[in-house]
C-alpha cells in the first residue's frame, strides 16, 4: 500500500539532489502539534499503526486502548475538559464504526472531538471491489457528526487539520470526523513545502457577542420576573467562563439548579442552590434562565406537568446555537452567543443595584430545600447490610467532600440516579456521566482521559451493568497506571438482581447477571488493586487507601439486589403493554 502510494507521489524524487522531503504521517502529526493538540487516544492496526508509533516518537503522548468505542468517548471527555478536540484514531471500518458511537456521543453532548480514521483505497471502495476493511466512511459519519472532510493529498493535510478544528470547537461544539485514505500517508512532498502548508488556527472559537437589544429583552424579562431560576447545564461547564457564571448566580441572587454535569460549576452547598427543591422550582417558577442547557428529554422538553400550568413560564436561554431556541416551547428572550459574552452583557446591565428576587420566593425555595435535605440526611444515616444505594454513597459523598478535587466518573440507572443526587460536587468540571443519551459505557474511557488530561485522581461510581460495557478497559488504566479508583456497585444485575424468568425455563431473567460476581479479581488479572467491600466502612477505607495509594483499584461493592428501581428514576419513560398474556 505504501509502495502504491508512493507511486503517486506530487513530486518527482531525484535521487541525484539532495531533497529534504517529509510525507504524509509527518505531516499530519505536525499539524496536530502545531494547534497544540498532543494526545491521541486509539487502537492501532492498518493503516494508521506506524501512524501513533510516529506521533509517540515525536513526543506525542498516544494512549492505546482495548476498543476503539472507548478511546472515542476518552477523546470526547478530553475535549469536554479542555475546550480543545479530543483526538481518537482508529483503522478503517470495523475500528472506524466501533468510534462512530463515541463520534455520535460527543456531538449529541456539544463536545469537541476528532475521530481519525485511516481508510482503504478510494479507487477500489468507490467500485466496490472488495478492498480490505472496504467501507465508505466518509458517507456513513457524515450524518453522525457536527463536519467531515477527507484529505487525499498531502499537501491539504494542513488545510483538513485546521478545518476539523475549527468545526469542532466554533459555535456549538461537536464531533468531526477526517477520513484519511491509506494512501495520503506514504505521500512524499517537498519539507520546505509541506512545512508551509500547515497552519495554526487563529482563535478557533471566536467570541460571539449576543445582540445589545436582545440583551435589553432579555433584561426586561427577567425583571419582571417574582419568582425567577436559573438552569446550569453542562454548556456552561464547558464555557469555562466559572467566575462570570458565578457572578451572574450571586448578583442576581435567583435560586439556581445545576444540570448533572454543571454540579460543581457553582459548590453545591452554595446557599442559591435549589438542586434539594428540584420539583419545586421547576414548577413555581415564573421566569427561567438557561444556561448552556438544552429544554430535551432531561427538562421534560420545558412542559407538562412538572412544569406547573401551561402559560405560566417565561424562558431566557443563553446558548451560542441560535437554532437551538424555541425547539421544545417558545423563547421569551433568546440571548445568542456565548456564555461568557452573554453573561457578562447581563451583569452590565443589571449594574450595581440590581434587586435581589422577592423574599417570600427565597424562602419558599428555601424550606423546601431544607426540609429535603432532613430527610436526605436522615436515609444516609442507616446503614444497613447488606449495603443499599443510600449506605454505599453516604462513604462515597463524604470522599468527595473530602477530596473536592478528585474527578468523578458515574453511569448506570439507580446508581447514576442516586450518586447523582446524593453526592455533592465543589468545583467546575469534575463530573462527568451518561450525558444527553444516558449511555453506558462512557465509564473506562472517560476515566483514562479525565486521569490524563488532569492529573487529577479518578473515582467511578458504576452500575455492574455499565461497568461491563467498558470493563476491558481497566487493563488500560492498569497499563498506564492511572491513579483511578472504580467501584462498582453490583446488585447482579441491571436495576436490581431479583428478576425471575416467568416460564421457569433455565434462561434467568434478561435483567440478571450471574450472582455475586468478584470483579474484584479481574483488576487482580491486570495486576491492579482489587477489594471485595460487603461494609460501608469496607468501602470506605477501600477508596480512601485507592485515593492514597494512587494506584489502579477496583472495589466490588456488594449492593442488596432488591434495593434498586426499574430505570433508576426514569422508569416512567418505559413504554407498558396493555395487552395481558397468560
Ligand atoms: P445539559 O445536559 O447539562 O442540560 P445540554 O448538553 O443539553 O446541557 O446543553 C448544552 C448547551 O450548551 C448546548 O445547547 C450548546 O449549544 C450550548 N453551549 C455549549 N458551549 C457553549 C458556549 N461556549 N456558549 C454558549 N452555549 C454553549
Ligand atoms: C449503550 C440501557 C440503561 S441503564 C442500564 C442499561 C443497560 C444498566 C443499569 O444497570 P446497572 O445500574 O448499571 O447495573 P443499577 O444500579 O440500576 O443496577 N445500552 C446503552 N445505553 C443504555 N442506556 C442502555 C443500553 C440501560
Ligand atoms: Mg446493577
């Protein structure tokens, strides 16, 4: 293949000058380099395995992982934390389309990332010839992502980097895909010339400043507002605009609720929060802020019941996608650009005397929150064994609390749900979970990114359910030697371990995994940590020592099977039959 490719060489090579050339892999290792883009996550193999050899060699950091799904969602994760694409590399169709889940992921969450993909040969893939791993990549990511662009000469290598980047990050991030045909890599050129072809992005996610007038409406809104919220979602997280967020909450002094990803943004035990008043505040308020949260399944689409009656909200969204406004209920006052501008713009016009929300508000919020809070503290308390969800996160609320800069990483049903709500957040960006889609398996690749691009230690809180999507992944973690603690609550099975197969058949019940599984002893095999926890003082001294030690532990936390909830909190979005079997 490289021979073929050499043969369509740009430029003739006289073997007779001296000519400085440079090809295809340095190229575009260069240009990743050169727009600070420095770690690659991917599984190597043809045609792109000299490809991470190269980057390593050039003082990229390449992090191999077991399947290419989670080296997509690290890579989604990395761009999530920094602002800037993650990078995922994978080979051509099976590995292209085991990162396409990971591609899809990162653009329904508004992270940037980049899935690079080696590809076979155009001219055999376009005659359908049957090439090796033959696929039209290009074609099938391009309704999955935000942009994708394939380079076939080595000299717009430059050019493709630079527009990836640039779709990736500008206005509502997302995932790109670039489709790098087998042949573009052994390409030769002249290095004088290649070197010139690569650019530096300037400002590649501009500012974009909301109109003054829709800043006055927006103005006008909200002080009118009696009881008015604020909505953090994940979008703020990512603005990395934290004081001027904060700013906004506290002079305004409206109660706020923090989207899953957004705890933190602001510590939750900050006095405005109304995270413990969730239902209340959802349906009281007359005006709602959104920040960087999107009206979708999560907000129940901004109606209904939750709502409180129809007609008696008015929105503000800040959100830096216009087409994103009125796509569930109408927007009063769109404000669109982003967060950082747009915030900034209202705290000028709210200016030094802005009047604090009517009293009779703060104080309905706040008694329902304290009287929510009683009765939190109250179930955290008992603590029972076997463990239940409540005993196990009341030893893992108070590690975080303890440790506010550890990274979280959290998915399953009830053990998302719960850990969700029960364990408080203190900084910006330290969670991370199942996103807009409520996947499984974003757990092992988002904790090898969130260790790497950090250097913070990482704590996972799993479902064994989720776990088991990425489980391969902890030989990664031990390879790199992450400090990344998991602990997986395991109550045999998906929601709860007590299903039983009705027809008495030897099939259990789909929802149940073999009983009292030591995954324990599967970080044993990778050379890892493993504990087998039934306590919660065994859990808790378990994490504690991982968080100390540094080192890759998994603990398998023992979960009474009856104590979890069909789909955790959403069982209501499960369609019934209405039609009775015998
Ligand atoms: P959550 O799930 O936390 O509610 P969503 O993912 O639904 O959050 O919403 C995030 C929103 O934030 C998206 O609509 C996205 O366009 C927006 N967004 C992302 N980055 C910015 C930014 N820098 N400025 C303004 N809006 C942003
Ligand atoms: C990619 C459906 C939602 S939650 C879940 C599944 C399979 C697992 C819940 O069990 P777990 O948690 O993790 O043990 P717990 O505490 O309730 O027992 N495939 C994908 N994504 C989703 N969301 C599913 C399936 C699902
Ligand atoms: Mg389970």
């Amino acid at each position: 293949m490289v021979a073929d490719a050499q043969v369509q060489n740009d430029i003739a090579v006289d073997s007779s000058e001296e000519q400085d050339l440079t090809d295809g892999f340095h190229l575009l290792i260069e240009a990743l380099q050169l727009n600070g883009l420095h770690t690659i996550y991917g599984v190597p193999g043809i045609p792109i395995t000299d490809l991470g050899r190269m980057a390593q060699a050039q003082g990229m950091r390449v992090i191999s992982f077991r399947h290419e799904q989670h080296a997509g969602n690290a890579a989604a994760v990395a761009g999530y934390l920094t602002g800037k694409p993650g990078l995922c590399l994978t080979v051509s169709a099976p590995g292209f389309l085991n990162g396409l889940t990971a591609l899809a992921n990162a653009t329904t969450n508004c992270f940037p990332m980049i899935l690079i993909s080696g590809s076979s040969e155009r001219e055999i893939v376009d005659l359908q010839q049957g090439d090796y791993e033959e696929m039209d990549q290009l074609a099938i990511a391009k309704p999955l992502c935000k942009a994708a662009f394939r380079v076939l000469n080595a000299r717009d290598i430059g050019i493709g980097v630079a527009r990836a980047i640039r779709a990736a990050v500008s206005g509502r991030p997302g995932g790109v895909y670039l489709d790098l045909p087998a042949a573009l890599f052994g390409q030769v050129m002249d290095a004088k010339e290649g070197a010139a072809s690569l650019l530096k992005v300037i400002d590649p996610a501009p500012r974009q400043l909301p109109a003054p007038e829709s800043v006055e409406r927006a103005l006008g809104v909200l002080r009118g507002a009696k009881r008015p919220l604020i909505i953090l979602g994940k979008g703020a997280a990512y603005a990395q605009a934290d004081d001027i967020v904060r700013d906004l909450v506290e002079r305004s002094g409206i109660p706020y609720l923090p989207m899953s990803m957004a705890k933190g943004l602001l510590p939750d035990d900050h006095p405005q929060s109304a995270g413990a008043a969730r239902s209340l505040v959802l349906k009281e308020a007359d005006v709602v802020v959104m920040v960087g949260a999107r009206l979708n399944w999560l907000l129940s689409h901004g109606k209904g019941k939750s709502w409180g009656a129809p007609g008696s909200k008015k929105f503000i969204q800040i959100d830096i996608e216009p087409g994103e406004m009125d796509s569930n209920v109408e927007i009063a006052a769109p404000l669109v650009g982003d967060i950082a501008s747009c915030a900034a713009a209202l705290l000028e016009g709210m200016g030094d005397n802005w009047a604090a929300p009517p009293a009779e508000w703060l104080a309905m919020v706040e008694e329902k929150r304290s009287v929510n809070l009683a009765k939190m503290a109250q179930k955290l308390g008992a603590d029972t064994t076997p463990m239940d969800y409540h005993s196990a996160l009341a030893a893992l609320r108070l590690v975080v609390k303890d440790n506010p800069d550890i990274m979280l990483v959290n998915e399953g049903a009830n053990t998302l749900d719960f850990a969700r709500s029960i364990i408080d957040m203190f900084e910006p960006r330290k969670r991370i979970d199942v996103g807009t889609w409520g996947i499984m398996g974003i757990g092992m690749g988002a904790a090898v990114a969130a260790a790497i691009e950090t250097g913070n230690r990482v704590l996972c809180i799993e479902g064994d359910s989720a776990f088991g999507f990425s489980g391969m992944e902890i030989e990664t973690i031990c390879r790199y030697n992450l400090p990344v603690c998991i602990v997986i609550f395991n109550n045999n099975g998906i929601y709860r371990g007590t299903d039983v197969n009705p027809t008495g058949n030897e099939d259990v019940a789909p929802t149940v995994f073999v009983k009292g599984i030591r995954y324990d002893r599967m970080m044993e095999a990778f050379g890892g940590i493993g504990v087998h926890a039934t306590s919660r003082d065994g859990l808790d001294a378990a994490v504690r020592a991982a968080l100390e030690s540094g080192k890759p532990t998994l603990i398998n936390a023992v979960i009474d099977e009856a104590s979890g909830t069909e789909s955790g909190r959403i069982g209501n979005l499960n369609p019934q039959s209405v039609v009775k079997k015998k």
